[in-house]
C-alpha cells in the first residue's frame, strides 16, 4: 500500500463578492460542498488547509454601491456582516479566513506584485486597452459588457457564465459600457502583464496531473490550440488595492489579487512568522496540492491564472489536485435574480431553519451534473422525511416522500450520461423512487437492469 501523503492539501472556498448577500444558490454550490469535502477528508485523517474570505475589489461592488446610491464602504460593511452570518449559519469552517480590508493583506498583495516587476519576472508592458469614449472608464470587468467570442453568449468583461472562457473589452464582440451605454476607444498604457504562454509548459503539467470535471477540460481544449493571453495585473481605475512605487496610479487587478491573496493566505496560516514573498513560498513546501470548488464561469481563472501566478512567484512544482465545480441551481424553476427579488437569502433563510436539514437538502439537490431546482414543497417533504431517521426513529414506511420522485429519478437519468457515468448513483436514486412504485417504466431500470435494448439509430 502506497504510503499516505503528510503534506497539506488547501482547499479554496470562493471568496463572494461584497455586492450581495449569499442566497441559497451560493450555499449548493461552492460553499457547502467545500466545507463538506474538508471536514470528510481531516476525518479520515488527512491534512487539509481550508481558506475561505470575502472579494470586496471586483469593480462589480463600486457599481452597485453607485446603483443603490450608497457608501461603497458602508455597503460592503452590511454584506460582508450578512456573508460572515450565514457562514455561521451553515456551519462553514475554516483554517484561514482572506480578508481584502486587512492591512496586512493588502500590504502582502501589493508587496508581491511590486516584487515581482521590480526583479523582472513580470514585465511592463505597452498595451491596447479601451475606456469608454462617453464616461472616461476603463472597460474591464463590470464596466463592459458584449458577446462571448468563442460561444456568442452574452458576457461581461471578466468571463463568459454560458462556456467559461475568459473575457475582456479587448477580446467581447461588440462592446460597450455598462454603465452609460459608450463606445469604446482603444487606449494605449504601460502595466504588469503576466504572458500566460510563458507558462505553457507548466500549465500543461498542472492540467495533466488535475482531476478536472469535463466541463473544466472544454474551456481549456481552446487553449490547447491557441496561444494564452497576456493578462494584465493591474489597471489605472477607480477600485482596488492601489499601488506605489513602479507601479504608482494603479491598482491591482481583482483576479490578480485573489491568486496572490491564496499564496498568502496559506503561507500565513501554515507560517505566522513568515514574512515576505520569499518565506511565503517556502511555507508552501508544506503543501502537497491545491483544490478548488469554484461555478464553471471562473475556469479560465483557478485553472490557469491562479497557478501562472504561483509559478511566476517562484513556487516550484505543479500543485494542482483538481476542482469541483457546480451549475446554476434554480428557484421554482428560475434562476436567482437579485433585481427581481427572486432568491432566498441564506442569512434570513438559516435564521429560521435547522442548520443540519439545509445543509443536508442542499447536498441531496447539488446541481453538480446539471441545473437542479430549489421548490419550498420539495424541501419540507425532505424535511419531514428525514427528520425521524436523525432522530434515530425511522418509520416503518421508508418510502420517500412523492415530491422527492421525480428529482430522485432525473438525477438516476443524468448518471446515466457518458460523461460523469456512475451507475452506483443512479440504481440509489432509482431505489428511493421505486421505494414509491415510481420508476417502473422508466429507462433508467431498463438500462440498469439489461431489459430491452433500444436499436441502433446511427446512419
């Protein structure tokens, strides 16, 4: 038997971003199950390093502190108190909490990105960017919006939610700005760019040795034949860690922040005493491996900039272990929508609800394979059906309850698809279904169980 690793596996929680509060959608996705998955892997012994945190620099928060006709500051003082609620609600752990308003943090951020220009590892570079022709604004991020290049969905400046791939005012068709509706006009600026091809090879390497979901692999399959951006680490805009030095007038790109604010953070936590890039990466020799639990928009991010950015700091092996990603999840049948009121905001939800039930439904109806549907029917059948088992009282009818069929039954069907096959998933859920009767006539017994076999219908 091979013997077990004594190194540290970090996993990264998503840090939300300061414009909102966390609704139920968040907590099915990235938060729960990070938090899932650490809490199973130190049972069994490993050493896991969970970072979690809060984005309060995304330009995404000065908008709509501008929307709501607030403070920013004072906004972001409201969400993150509503974000921190409702981790304590649902019972989300961590090791290392990354925290934009520290300023320590933002002194390591700037600290990092200054060092790394100033040795020559990232170059200054003369570069064409756009600002809006009517407002003044640099476009990137929340203050452009087009079509996705490689898919033609519509996107912002960041990336696109429908394929993944990543996104600029330089690469959207058809931009404009966000806020006023302007034409963009090509700018030229001198700013740190990090030349991802530079890091092929590496990149290469981390894809290679990742357990990466197929969704995951199609955004990078576009890598594979065409050259990676250069991405720039910083802009002259309105928000953000601002800089000094060699870099004075700028700020740091949001992104950019984030993959250096993991390289700290662990760093930190594994090594208090620590100090400096140089001792921050040789805290990481205590790290075996990096996982990710991230939403499929932000591929292009934790799969190749966040690592370019660990090796371009000097760390000096491929770390990443994989990513677990999730689809959107759905409220009756929509999605969340903030400017529609239609969401259920985790804080309110968890103030009135059992905190094992939630986190316990939200695992029964991940949308981890596809968009699976939050119904208020659905959870308090779940509620009331599991509820005596945890009491240690289960009912001598065990059948579960017939508003859970149907979900039960469409996830059976999408295990059943070639990619993410698991047919020990699929006879499970087919089991509470046929525990009603359900299911009898359905495909996913026939398949299971060798009866008819459909004909071949190629031509």
């Amino acid at each position: 038997m091979a013997e077990q690793s004594t190194g540290v596996t970090v996993i990264v929680i998503p840090q939300p971003t300061c414009n909102g509060p966390l609704h139920i959608g968040h907590l099915s996705g990235p938060y729960l199950a990070a938090d899932i998955a650490s809490r199973a892997a130190r049972a069994r012994g490993e050493r896991v390093l969970t970072l979690a945190g809060i984005d309060v620099h995304p330009n995404y928060v000065l908008t709509k502190a501008e929307n709501l006709d607030m403070d920013p500051l004072e906004m972001v003082a409201r969400f993150r108190g509503q974000i921190t609620t409702a981790y304590e609600l649902a019972r989300i752990g961590y090791d290392a909490f990354l925290d934009p308003q520290d300023p320590g943090y933002q002194a390591a951020v700037a600290g990092m990105l200054t060092e790394l220009v100033t040795n020559g590892t990232v170059p200054m570079r003369e570069v064409t960017l756009h600002e809006c022709a009517d407002c003044g604004r640099t476009l990137h991020h929340s203050y452009v919006v087009g079509k996705c290049a490689n898919c033609g969905e519509g996107a912002n400046g960041l990336s696109c939610e429908g394929c993944g791939a990543f996104a600029s005012a330089q690469t959207l068709v058809d931009p404009s700005c966000a806020r006023c509706g302007g034409s963009p006009r090509p700018v030229t600026a001198t700013v740190p760019v990090l030349p991802l091809e530079d890091y092929r090879e590496r990149l290469l390497a981390e894809w290679m040795q990742a357990e990466l979901p197929g969704r995951v692999r199609s955004v990078l399959e576009q890598y594979l034949r065409t050259p990676l951006p250069d991405y720039p680490l910083a802009y002259v805009t309105d928000w953000g860690i601002e800089l000094a030095g060699p870099l004075a007038g700028m700020r740091v790109d949001f992104p950019t922040e984030l993959g250096f604010s993991y390289l700290y953070g662990a760093a930190h936590a594994l090594r208090p005493r620590a100090n400096g890039l140089t001792q921050w990466v040789e805290a990481w020799n205590d790290v075996d491996g990096v996982w990710h639990f991230n939403g499929i928009d932000n591929a292009f991010y934790f799969a190749i900039l966040y690592p370019a950015i660990l090796a371009a700091c000097g760390v000096p092996r491929p770390l990443s272990r994989g990513a677990t990603v999730n689809e959107l999840y759905l409220l009756e049948g929509k999605k969340f929508s903030t400017s529609r009121n239609h969401a259920l905001w985790a804080d309110e939800f968890l103030a009135d609800e059992d905190a094992e039930l939630v986190r316990l439904y939200l695992s029964w109806d991940r949308p981890d394979r596809y968009q699976s549907d939050f119904t208020e029917a659905g959870y308090r059948a779940f509620c009331d059906y599991i509820r005596p088992f945890l009491d240690g009282k289960p009912p001598r009818d065990a059948a579960v309850p017939s508003e859970l069929v149907a979900a039960e039954l469409e996830r059976a069907d999408q295990a059943l698809r070639l990619i993410g096959f698991d047919s020990a998933l699929a006879i499970r859920c087919l089991l509470a279904a046929l525990s009603t009767g359900a299911g009898l006539d359905s495909g996913v017994l026939a398949a299971l169980a060798g009866r008819d076999r459909p004909a071949f219908g190629g031509r």
